[in-house]
C-alpha cells in the first residue's frame, strides 16, 4: 500500500511539474510575448510571428495583410527582412 500511495505522489509531482512548466504543444508565446528571431513563427502561438518593433526589441505579434486586421491603436506594418507584416504598436 505505501508503495502504491508513493508513485501516485510522484506521478502526481511530474505532471504537475510538465504542467507547470508549460510542457504543452504551445507554440510559445502570445501577442507580447518576447521572443527571437524576428520572421519566424516558431517562438510564437499560431498567428501570430516575431516581430522587430522600432523600440528594438522583439516580440510576438498578430499577423496581418491590412491595416483593417489590426485592433486600435496598432498599425500593420512590415518586417525586416521578410514579405510579412504584424500588428505594431
């Protein structure tokens, strides 16, 4: 019984710990999130992609082709290097 009760703790322990952690399939990170490479996708959640904002720093953006597809406030513009445009502050 207490070797029973001992793995039901320790499984217990490891799936809190992978949930914890953010061991699921995300991506990575949502809109605002920081990340790397800017162009890529794979640090950031489905639509959204690295962006260069012209405060220097990286971070993940809504994709978009209009401005229209952007909430207010924010501008769709390019990324450096790349055909692709975000949501920007």
């Amino acid at each position: 019984m207490y070797s029973l009760c001992r793995i039901g703790i320790v499984t217990l322990f490891i799936v809190g710990l992978f949930v914890g952690c953010g061991g699921g399939d995300d991506d990575g990170g949502g809109v605002g999130s920081a990340c790397n490479t800017p162009g890529s996708t794979s640090g950031c959640d489905s639509g959204t992609i690295c962006s260069n904002l012209s405060s220097g720093v990286n971070q993940c953006r809504q994709i978009c082709t209009v401005q229209a597809d952007c909430p207010a406030g924010l501008n769709c513009n390019g990324i450096a290097n790349t055909t692709i445009k975000s949501c920007q502050p």
